[in-house]
C-alpha cells in the first residue's frame, strides 16, 4: 500500500461540531512537547483552570478537562454522583437526554424519564411535577443546549427546582458552553460538563468539568467505588486539583491541552457577554438571509439555540446531496438532521471561532448556488 502523509483540505465547519478553530489554536498545539509534570504544563494546568472557572462562571475548586470528549464528561457527572438504586429524574428532549438515561442505567439508578418532543425545551412543568412525585430522587438531569434539535432549556429554572427539591443537578453544556448565557454558580448548578470542539473552537477530544461542594461531598459519601477507576474524581482530584503536589494519575494529552489554554485564553480576553452578543448578531444574521432564501427555521424563536439552527428542506430537494455539493465544491460542511429530523433538516452550526461575518457569508451565498 503507498500511503502518504494526511493533507487535508481547509475545510469550513458549519454543522454540529466539530466547529471552525482558528490558525491561533492550530498552531498553539503544534508547540514542543514538555512532560506532564513538568512544572511549566503543571502552571498551565493552573491557568487552564482559572479560564475555566471563568468560561463557566465558578468558582468551584474542582473545575478542570477530563482527557476525553464529551461523552466522556458526561460519564464522569454520572458514574461519581449515581449510586446503585439512585433515583435520577432525567428529562429527553433529543439525542443526549437519551444518553444520558444510558448513563443512569448502566450505574444501576433508578431513571424517572421526563419525555418532551424533539424541537421543544424541556417542560419546566413537568419537571416540577416530577419532582413532587418522588421525593426521594437524588439528582436532575437534563441537557441545556440540545444539538440534535437546536433547542436550549431554561437550565437557571430547571437547577432552582433542582434546589428546592434537595436534589443534585447534572447538566449538559457541551454546546452552549461559550455561545448562550451560563453561569454555573448564580444558577445553582452541581456537576457540569462540556465538550471543546463546539463553541470554545478546540480541538475535539476534551471535556470541560465543574463539580460543586454538595456533589464533592456526595462523592466523598459514597457507599460503593466508582466503577470506572479512569473517571474516579476522588482520584483525578490529585493530579487536577491537588492542593499540595501534583500526582500522576494519567497522561495528559499535552499538546491539545495547549490548544485549550489558547481557545480559553481568546474567550477571555474577547469577553463571555461579548461572545454571546457575536453568537446571537450571526444568528439574526444568518436567519434573516436564510428566510431571503426561503429557508424556515424549525424551533420557535423563545427556545432557538444560536449557535446551532433547526433548518427545513424545502419540499422536493435532496438534502444529502445539497450537502455534498456544498462540501465538495465550497469546502463547507452542514450537518444532517438526527433522530425524528433525518432527512427533513439540516444543522447548521454558528459555534465560536465560526459565527462571524466570513462565514455566515460564504453559507448564504453557497446555499444560494445550490438551490438554483
Ligand atoms: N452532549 C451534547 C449536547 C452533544 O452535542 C455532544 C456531541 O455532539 C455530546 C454530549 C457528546 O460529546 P462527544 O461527541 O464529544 O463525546
């Protein structure tokens, strides 16, 4: 076989993520490599938790990357803070709701299912009724940014009721994380987690995670091991949030973890309130050509995500080959509708360093082409 090295195209990402990254990023992972615990990366280490603590709104101490995607976050949130026969309230308005009801099984919980239709939020309502019909659940799970659908939950409602019942809450953040408003500590919230390849502009690979007091102490209550040694937070605490020496635990993925203190750093600097405001211009931005089109958004306007936009395919046209032709002759990718969605829409991402003018641009105007 004559295999050569990879080169691929310059690609544009405008679908569910991975999102665009920009050169700055790129470049910051291709620095030289330094050990794991060499006091330099320990250092950044740090600062990644700082910007971390700010991109999540926190103070949390531990607040960190699990070396994995977000699937992988997301299995941390459940695997320490679910013991056997736990009763867990998880609401499924699409694709990762469902996951999580998996997550909640396979650690032997109890799942209450609170079910919505794919394109709603999550019933604030039902949830509360939920609650007051088993008073013995433990946690809340629910997902605020639902990427299959384009849909976001009142998350500050949904932690608040969480509160009121004495119950954890468990959210998902991996698309909203730096593209809606956020805000870890004022709204409440007990275990977060979030992925890089969407709105911070990363690498994709890593998981952002935020543990509060109350779900440190349920860990640390625990009857029973976590049953995943990988994902075991009384353990990783020692190597990300040590108060004393760092310890190993694991490798660290060096290099990508570059690329996160570079995504991090641009938000910081470019300013959480500021990266909401350029999210939310693109998208009226993008919304207004696509009705230009004859394009219609699917998801009513009090619950459209930003960054991630519900589009109909016009009766007649085949949405699979439309997106072909957008990849092979424009280099832009969209993404296909999931679920119940298949075939009857597309997801277009505006997500971090990909919702500006360039971008919005070259999509209405290759949309545009493509139609004719
Ligand atoms: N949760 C949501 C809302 C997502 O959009 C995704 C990925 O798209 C995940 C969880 C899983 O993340 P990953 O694919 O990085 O494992």
């Amino acid at each position: 076989m004559n295999i050569t090295s990879f080169n691929p195209p310059r690609r544009i990402l405008m679908g569910p993520g991975p999102s665009d990254i920009s050169p700055q990023v790129l470049q910051a992972q291709s620095r030289p490599i330094v050990g794991h615990l060499d006091p330099l990366f320990v250092g950044m280490m740090d600062e990644i938790k700082f910007l971390l603590q700010y991109a999540f709104q926190t103070s949390n101490p531990h607040t960190f990357a699990v070396s994995a995607p977000g699937s992988a976050g997301m299995e941390t949130c459940f695997v320490n803070l679910v013991e056997p026969e736990d009763k867990v309230i998880v609401c499924i308005n699409g694709v990762f709701g469902q996951r999580m009801l998996e997550n909640v099984e396979r650690c032997g919980g109890e799942a209450v299912v609170v079910e919505d239709s794919w394109g709603e939020p999550v019933s604030i309502s039902k949830v509360e009724k939920a609650l007051e019909q088993h008073p013995d659940a433990k946690v809340l799970a629910f997902v605020h940014a639902e990427t299959s659908t384009g849909v976001a939950s009142d998350a500050q409602a949904l932690c608040a009721l969480a509160k009121q019942h004495h119950c954890l809450s468990i959210v998902d953040a991996v698309t909203s994380l730096g593209g809606i408003p956020l805000k870890v500590d004022e709204w409440g919230i007990d275990a977060i987690y979030s992925g890089s390849q969407k709105c911070l502009s990363c690498v994709p690979g890593l998981s952002p995670v935020s543990f509060s007091q109350a779900a440190i102490d349920k860990l640390t209550k625990r009857k029973t091991k976590v049953q995943s040694w990988f994902l075991d937070q009384s353990l990783v605490m020692g190597y990300w949030s040590g108060e004393q020496k760092r310890s190993y635990h694991h490798t660290a993925p060096v290099t990508a973890l570059y690329a996160l203190h570079e995504a991090l750093l641009s938000l910081y600097n470019e300013g959480l309130e500021v990266s909401w405001q350029r999210h939310a211009d693109f998208h009226q931005q993008l919304t207004q050509g696509l009705s230009e089109l004859g394009l219609e958004l699917m998801v009513d306007e009090s619950c459209r995500l930003p960054q991630l936009n519900l589009v109909a395919v016009p009766e007649g046209v085949d949405e699979a080959a439309l997106r072909a032709r957008l990849l092979n002759d424009y280099n832009l990718e969209i993404g296909a509708g999931l679920g119940q969605f298949a075939g009857k829409a597309w997801r277009i991402g505006l997500m971090g360093y990909a919702a500006r003018q360039e971008n919005v641009t070259l999509c209405l105007a290759a949309l545009n082409d493509v139609l004719k």
